[in-house]
C-alpha cells in the first residue's frame, strides 16, 4: 500500500510529466491561455492516459515480448494509441455525448500528445506490473492536469499585468513556466 | 525479421477491423443539412462569421444559432444557397468591403529609421510601432496582403495595399491581422454614421468641418475630373452640399495647411462647383441606398436638420416621413436668409434631391395640433425624431395659440414658462418637478416652481458637487425647502404615455469619463427645461409591456449622442446649447446634428445602446498635426478674397450677391494646390507621383 501511495506522489509531484521530464509541452503552452480548455484538456488526458496505459501494457507483454518484438515498441505503441483514440471518439459520441462535447476537441489533439507516449514508455521502462502501471498512467496524467490548470491560472493573471511588449503572449509563458518548473524542483528527493 | 512484419501487420488489420467495425456500431446520425450547409459554404475557414471555420458556422447556421447570410465571405449566392437549403428566406445584408486608412507609403511618409527585418507589419510593429513617425502609418510590408483568404488585397506602387473590391467579400481578415489597425471594413452606411476619431488619418480641414466631410478625397476626385465621385464623397457626409456652397462659412478653409505657406484651397467655392456641375446636369447623382427595411420613422421639423435626418434614414433603408408646420420645406435656410445669399432655386433642387431618396413630407401639419409623437409612435410609426431645431414655426404660424405646444405634456421651455408667468397664466406643474440645470437658472426657479405648488423640486447639473454655484451647495438647508440637487448627474431618456411625461432616467457622469454612469428613474409630473428651443428628442415605442392597448403606446426617447472621455455630450440634454445637440448658428451644425440624430436611431434598431465614441476628433484636446510644412510650392488662389467680389464695400461680405462660382478649368487648378493632407503627411513637390485617395 505504502508503494502504491508513494508511486502516486512520484509521478503527480516529483516526475511531474509536464514541469519535470518536460513531456507534452504543446498542450502546456496551446491550450493554457484559458481556465475552462485546460480543465477540458486535463480530464481528456487522464481519460486517455489511464486507457492508454492499460492497453499499451497489454500489447508489449502479451505480444511484444514474448515474441521478441520490444525493438517495435515505439511503432506498435504509436499506432494503438492514434487507433485507441479514434476509437474511444467514436464511442464517446454515440453513448455519451455530453462528455463527448466536453472532451471532444481535445482528444484528437491527444493522438500525437508525446505525453502520453511517454507515460507508455516509462511504464515499460520502469518495469511496472499491470496495476501499477495504471496507477502510474493515472498519477502522471493527474500531475498533467495539476501543472496545465496551475499555469492557465497564473497566465489567467498575467493577461491583468503590464508586461513589456517583447514578452508578450508565448516569451512570458515561457518564462513563467520555467518557474513553476523551478518551484517544482523543491520536490526532488521527498521520494 | 518475419515475425515481427506479421505481428505489426497483425496488430494493424486487427486495429483496423476494430476502427471499421466501430464507426458501424457506433455510427452517429449527423443532420444531412449541416453536411449541405457546409458544402454551400466557401471552406476558406476565414472566420468572418465568428464562428471558428466553415463546419462550425455551418452547425450554428442548422442550429438556429447563426444567420444564413452570416457567411461575408460568400456573399449573396451563398447566403440564398444555404436559405435555400434551411428554407427560409434570407435577409439582405449590406456588403461590406475593407478600406485601407493610409494614403502615404513608406516612400513618400516621413521615418524614424530604415527598416530591414522580418517582412511582416507584426514584425516591424515590435521595433518602435515601426518606422512611420506617424503612429497610424501603413507599414506597408502586406501582411495583409498575404492573409487574405480571397486574394482581393495587392500591393500597390506606393506600398499601400490595394483592395480589388470584386475579389473582396469583408470577411474582415485583414482587419484582424493588421497590428495598426488601419485596414478596416466600411460599407456606405457605416460611413454615413460614422466620426472621425483621433486614431484614424484624417487632414485638419476634414477634423474642423462640422459635418466632417472627407475634403482631401473629394478635391482628389476633382482633380482627376471625377466630378460625380467627388459629390458622392461629400453626401456621405453632407447632404446640401449646394446650399453649403453658398452659405457655409467654412471653417474648414482657416484651418487648411496651405495657410503656412499661402492662401488656404478653396475648398468651398470647390465643393460649389460639383454641386454647380450636378444642379447644371438637371440631375441628382444618386448615391447607394441600403436596401428598404419596412421600418416607418416620423421626422418633425422640415429644416437642415430635418431634411439631413430624413435624407440618412432613407439611405440607411429606413421610410422617412417629414413633418413641417410651414407650407414648404426649407426652415430658416427658406424663411430667414436672405434670396442674395441662397437663391431659391437652389434650395428647392435641393431639398427635390432629399426627397427624391425616398423621403416623403407632409407640409401644414402642426405638432400639438395635427399630431404628437405620442399618437404617431401610435400610428405605426417605429420612431420619431424631433427636429424643431432653429426657428419655432408653430408660433409664428398660429400665434393665437395657446399653452406651450411640447410635443408632450410635461416638458416645459423656460422661456415659454416665463412668459406664461409674466401674463400672470397659471400653471400646473403638479408635484414633482425636475429642473435641468444650467449656470444662470437654479435655485430661484426652483422656488418659484415651489411657489407654483410642487411638492419637490429636483436641480439635476453635469456639474461636480465641488463646482456647483454656491446658493447650491447647503444641501440640508435645501432639502428643508423640498429642493434636491443631484450633481455630476444628466438625463439619460424621458419615459410616458401617449401625451404625458411619466418618468425620466438619471445617469451619473463616471468622474474619469470613461463608463457609463448608473442609471436610475424618477417620477415626474414636469420637467424644465432651461432653453428657449425644443430639444432634438429621439420617440422609440417602450415594448416593454406588450400587452398594453396599442392606442396608449408608452413611448422613450433615445439618447441622441454619447461621446467619452468627458462625456459633455452625453445624455438627452447634451451641449453645445443646453439641450441640444446643435445650436444652428450654421447650417453645417444642424446638418451635423441631423446626422448623429440617424445614428442614434441606427444603432436602436441595429443595437441597444448608442455605442460611445471613445476619442471623438473633435473633442480631443491632443492630435497629432504638423506647424510647419516644407517643400511646398506657392500657388495663387483661383477664387479672389470675398471682399473683393464687389469691390472694398464691407457690404460684401454681409450681402453678396451670388457669385457665379468657379468655371470648370479654375476648378481643376484650384483642386492641384491641395496638399492631400493626412495626420501628418501632405503632398510635397518633389514627390508627386503616386498619390491615392
């Protein structure tokens, strides 16, 4: 149990995916302008991810490596994750259209998302049973949407300051996030 | 090696199955029109419609939530082909095309620096607002020119963007990515309502005429033989511009740049001369009309301000009706100035050219004895607009007649009531009174108004409590009188039934100048008003309670111009004169005030307020000018001094006779010596070439 919790501050705070291992900085910088799409973009992330985990763990272990194959990893995962997200698409808008509508023009952005690629990869990596490996899709895509809904607030803020024009827009962005990086930083070696 | 083809192969024929056999069972019908809507579409994802691509404006349209003629892009075709397919009708939409607002290329315009960057206006924006010393320069790097979506922008010779207006079908592209704001889209009746404000390029001739007709683009017109073009410019902004060559007395020639070096353009004689050249063509050039909307507007008063509110409304698509006490149309330009200065004819070939835009009129009908607003706001009419403005015809027609002839119960002149007191009347104000302040009539009206029986009297003053006279200032003492004073406050709308005044809204002045104040309303049996003349007043029915009997309409007006920052003008009680949005010392004023009176019913009928004007070029106290021009060659002045018309005689200039106005080749000289000014740039020597206009 004590792992399981530990595992679960490791990847929400100390590998944050986003302010840590800077995976998924597209959406970090795209869809952080506005509170309400990095909510959307946050659950559509942790519904993807935990999806995405689960069958990518599927995939390498039942089919990659007792064949052999673990050199097609990044190929094979590429592809069931774009199908896994079209699929998931195209159940959501025929059984449940409400969230459909919430999530559905941040899923095909997912498709491509090397967030949640990555979090595949360093599943396998980590060497990850099944169940850890979906704690840990989920932790990390809950650290994604902690560090997406944080930075939209602060950009929420900075549209109120007087910034130079320079700075402007993506370059006090930018900034900013390498200072929640930083701040994130005092969490190295809690675990 | 092979087995790792057959897995990936395997892992994709079974995705794949999967995808085909999901998008089967989970097959989600989507309404065929939103697919035929989309078709009909352009595709060019513009965004003019503001929704973000032709998909999303096409489920809008099926939806209910977007107009089929929402596509700018598509023009007409478009909008009947996606009618066709909603099944409904379409409504006409004015068409709209982008205006570049820069006449200067980097060329010809003076500069801060060379600029050699980035060839993108938004690149050169970040070096200083780029290298223009005017702030609203083009910048000439067709930034725009590359974001339409229609190729209807080219760069000119001169590095100023050329709008093909065949191509182009305002889908307002190029107004969003221009980081000056220059480009913007216009269409006729927009102009027509428009102000020149202090963030767009315009010569101080144009800033100082009343009405704000486009000076430098008309004389252009003039100079290239454009006489009709030229005339057009002018009614958009003046619709008598005969009788203005005549009698205007120009404020725009003192403040023409030629001045610094020579003598100022004639800009008048010029303007005379196109109109000279229509009248002597026995035709009128008729500009655009926006197509009819089936909305009836009743306009009360027959003077320049009446005809130039009737002639707009019409243009604006709107069915005016003129309501004039005299037998003929024409006010004091008919019946107070003199036959030397304004000949007859002239005026009637212009007021047969205002009607001829669709303006019907109704001569010998008497306000307060033919008709109120009241029961012609109950007669189908959508609005009336009071237009009384310079002379009071309704006494010098029935002097006989009797009590004060408002247009409503309620609203009292001061000097109508005065005079009423002076014959020893009696007058019933009823209880609450509110008296709109100005400098000399205050606390002994309120008074005497208390003595007249009012139970409360209310002083309502624009002024700041710290600058009311002193006798206003000791509220508590007044209050003991039954007398309030409300400073920093303007009357916003007056609020009846039929002929009565019921009600009236108050709204704080913002002490920066820059809000909307806060509204709140008032009970009144009267209000005073301190002016000798009606106030111009916009009537719109009150649909607030629809089931009331059509015959007692509650009616509002509308406020009649509203400006920022300082807000002089706001409320329906505005300057220049107490009360009134133009004081008729010239006919360009009432024509200006004519004009605003369209946009404030305009802007009803389109929207809900009258949108503010953030930095009315008039009010400004700060615009960008030049105090001294250089290489500029003297040129003399085809039209001699005006005193010189009949010899030395001062007489001249009080009574002259009609003079025969400049001949065609004079003209076309005179137009030369204009400088084509703009905020700062003019037209130099050296440097003839390539002017636009």
């Amino acid at each position: 149990m004590g792992d399981y919790i530990l595992l679960i501050v490791s990847c929400i705070f100390v590998n944050n995916i986003l302010l840590m291992q800077y995976l998924g900085n597209c959406p970090f910088l795209g869809v952080s302008k506005r509170m309400e799409t990095a909510t959307g973009m946050a659950m559509a992330v942790i519904f993807v991810l935990v999806m995405a985990g689960a069958i990518t763990w599927i995939v390498n272990t039942l089919l990659l490596r007792p064949f052999g194959l673990e050199y097609l990893r990044t190929l094979a995962f590429i592809l069931v994750i774009a199908s896994l997200v079209q699929l998931v698409e195209m159940f959501l808008r025929k059984s449940i259209p409400a969230l459909y509508a919430g999530l559905g023009i941040f899923l095909p952005l997912i498709t491509t998302n090397c967030a949640v690629m990555g979090v595949c990869l360093i599943n396998i990596k980590e060497e990850y049973g099944f169940v850890q490996a979906l704690i840990a899709s989920f932790s990390y895509a809950v650290g994604f949407g902690l560090a997406l809904i944080l930075f939209a607030g602060v950009r929420e803020r900075i549209l109120l300051a007087r910034v130079p024009k320079p700075l402007q827009d993506t370059s006090i962005g930018l900034v900013t996030a390498g200072m929640i990086s930083l701040a994130f930083f005092a969490f190295k070696g809690m675990v | 090696m092979v087995g790792g083809f057959l897995v990936m192969g395997g892992l994709g024929v079974a995705i794949g199955l999967c995808l085909a056999l999901a998008s089967k069972v989970f097959y989600v019908y989507v309404d065929p029109k939103i697919e035929a809507v989309e078709e009909a579409l352009p595709g060019a994802n513009c965004g003019g419609c503001g929704y973000p691509g032709c998909s999303a404006n096409a489920a809008a349209i099926v939806a209910g939530q977007s107009s089929p003629s929402s596509c700018v892009a598509g023009g007409p075709e478009v909008a009947a082909e996606i009618a066709a397919v909603m099944g409904v009708e379409v409504e006409a939409r004015e068409p709209e095309f982008a205006l570049p607002g820069c006449r200067y290329g980097v060329q010809e315009a003076d500069l801060k620096y060379l600029y050699e960057g980035i060839h993108d206006c938004r690149a050169a924006m970040l070096l200083g607002g780029g290298a223009k010393e005017c702030p609203i320069g083009c910048l000439g790097l067709g930034t725009c020119v590359r974001a339409c979506p229609f190729g209807a922008l080219s760069m000119g010779p001169d590095n100023l963007p050329v709008v093909n207006t065949d191509l182009c079908t305002g889908c307002g592209t190029c107004e969003r990515i221009c980081p000056k704001h220059i480009i913007t889209l216009s269409s006729a009746s927009l102009r027509i309502i428009d102000e020149y404000q202090v963030d767009e390029c315009t010569a101080p001739c144009q800033r100082s005429c009343p009405t704000g007709i486009n000076i430098p683009r008309f004389i252009y017109q003039i100079d290239h033989g454009n006489y009709e073009g030229a005339l057009l410019t002018i009614k958009e902004k003046c619709p008598l511009p005969l009788i203005c060559g005549y009698i205007c007395p120009a404020p725009c020639e003192l403040a023409c740049r030629r001045n610094l070096i020579d003598e100022p353009v004639a800009i008048n004689p010029l303007k005379r001369f196109v109109a000279d050249y229509e009248m002597s063509a026995g035709k009128h050039v008729d500009p655009y009309k926006a197509e009819d909307n089936d909305r009836k507007i009743a306009v009360i008063g027959g003077g320049a301000e009446g005809l130039t509110t009737s002639y707009y409304l019409a243009r604006l698509g709107y069915q005016p009706t003129l309501f004039e006490a005299k037998p003929e149309l024409g006010g004091i330009l008919r019946y107070v100035i003199s036959e030397d200065r304004l000949p007859r004819e002239v005026l009637d070939h212009e007021i047969q050219g205002i009607l001829n835009m669709g303006v019907t009129a109704k001569t010998q009908t008497v306000m307060g004895e033919d008709f109120t607003p009241g029961s012609l706001l109950s007669d189908d009419y959508d609005a009336v607009v009071l237009t009384s403005g310079g002379i009071d015809s309704r006494k010098i027609l029935r002097p006989e007649a009797k009590g004060f002839g408002p247009p409503f119960q309620g609203l009292f002149l001061l000097l109508d009531l005065y005079n009423a007191l002076d014959r020893g009347e009696k007058i019933d104000l009823g209880e609450e009174v509110v008296i709109v302040h100005n400098l000399s009539e205050g606390l002994g009206l309120a008074r005497t108004c208390r003595e007249m029986g009012a139970k409360r009297v209310t002083i309502v003053s624009k002024l700041d409590a710290g600058d009311l006279p002193p006798e206003l200032v000791d509220t508590a003492t007044l209050h003991a009188e039954g007398i309030q004073v409300l400073p920093s406050t303007t009357v916003s709308f007056l609020e009846g039934t039929g002929n009565h005044l019921e009600r009236i809204g108050l709204e704080t002045i913002d002490p920066r100048g820059d809000e909307f104040g806060e509204t709140s309303i008032l009970n009144v049996d009267a209000l005073i008003f301190p002016g000798a003349r009606l106030p111009e007043l916009v009537f719109v029915r009150e649909e607030r309670n629809p089931e009331a009997p059509s015959q007692i309409r509650r009616w509002r007006t509308l406020e009649t111009f509203r400006t920022f920052p300082k807000g002089t003008q706001n409320g329906v009680f505005s300057s220049p004169e107490p009360g009134r949005l133009s004081d008729s010392s010239a006919v360009v004023k009432s024509i200006l005030s004519g004009r605003r009176l369209c946009r404030a019913v305009h802007t009803h009928f389109t929207e809900e307020r009258v949108a503010p004007i953030d930095n009315l070029v008039w009010e400004a106290d700060a615009i960008l000018d030049v105090s001294e021009v250089h290489h500029v060659k003297s040129l003399e002045r085809q039209q001699p001094s005006i005193l010189d018309v009949e010899g030395d005689s001062e007489s001249a200039w009080i009574f002259p006779k009609p003079w025969p106005g400049l001949n065609e080749p004079a003209a076309r000289t005179e137009a030369q010596r204009c400088l084509n000014c703009g905020l700062i740039c003019y037209r130099k020597n050296e440097n003839e070439t390539s002017l636009k206009a």
